[in-house]
C-alpha cells in the first residue's frame, strides 16, 4: 500500500491512521496479518505472499471512529448480506483488531461525516 505498488486504496483517508505511526510498513503488515487469519476463517483465498510478518507498536483508534466505521458497515451489511447484519445487529461494541488501542475520542478528522 504505501510502498506504491497496489492498485487500489493507495490513497486511502484511512491510511492516514498507517501513515502516522514510526513504521508504516510494519503496521500494514502487522494488520494484514489478522486480517489473513480471519480470511483463512471465514474461507477467502487471501494472498499471504503481498506482505511479510511484522511486529509494531499498537495504534491509538478513537471510540468515535470505531463507532463510525462500525455503524457504516452495519449499514452495508443490512443492504448486501441481510443475514450477517441480523447476527451482528446487536453488538453494541465490536471487538478491535490487536493492532489498534481503543481510547476516548471522536471520529476522525479525514472522514465525510
């Protein structure tokens, strides 16, 4: 993503979030990782070769944001997957990835609220 060789999302507002740690690569990394075990879970075929193990420190997310980007996917759920949406509509709080460190705060300042 930040190296400049992805097609897609390489400007992403939400890269911001990766761009602002002290290693960006690692935290993409360390991100994708989870992300590929929970691909693995759910039965994707997700290219494991595009980024390397890694290790960095915990990014600080706000509750604001999560509660944002949660209502927008439960909003995308209820519309393309109705009966995900119906197994998740009662989560008040989603659990956070391991990379991120959940504190007080608003949405961001990169999204179009």
């Amino acid at each position: 993503m930040l190296h400049g060789k992805t097609v897609g999302y390489r400007h992403h507002p939400q890269l911001e979030r990766f761009r602002a740690c002290s290693a960006p690569h690692a935290a993409i990394a360390v991100y994708l990782g989870a992300v590929h075990v929970e691909s693995i879970a759910r039965g994707y075929d997700f290219d494991r070769s595009k980024f390397r193990k890694a290790a960095c420190s915990r990014i600080a997310v706000t509750e604001g944001q999560l509660d944002y980007e949660w209502d927008w996917l439960m909003s995308k759920l209820r519309k393309r997957n109705p009966a995900l949406y119906r197994r998740h509509r009662g989560t008040v709080k989603p659990e956070v990835h391991p990379l991120f460190r959940l504190r007080p705060g608003p949405v961001a300042g990169w999204e179009k609220v």
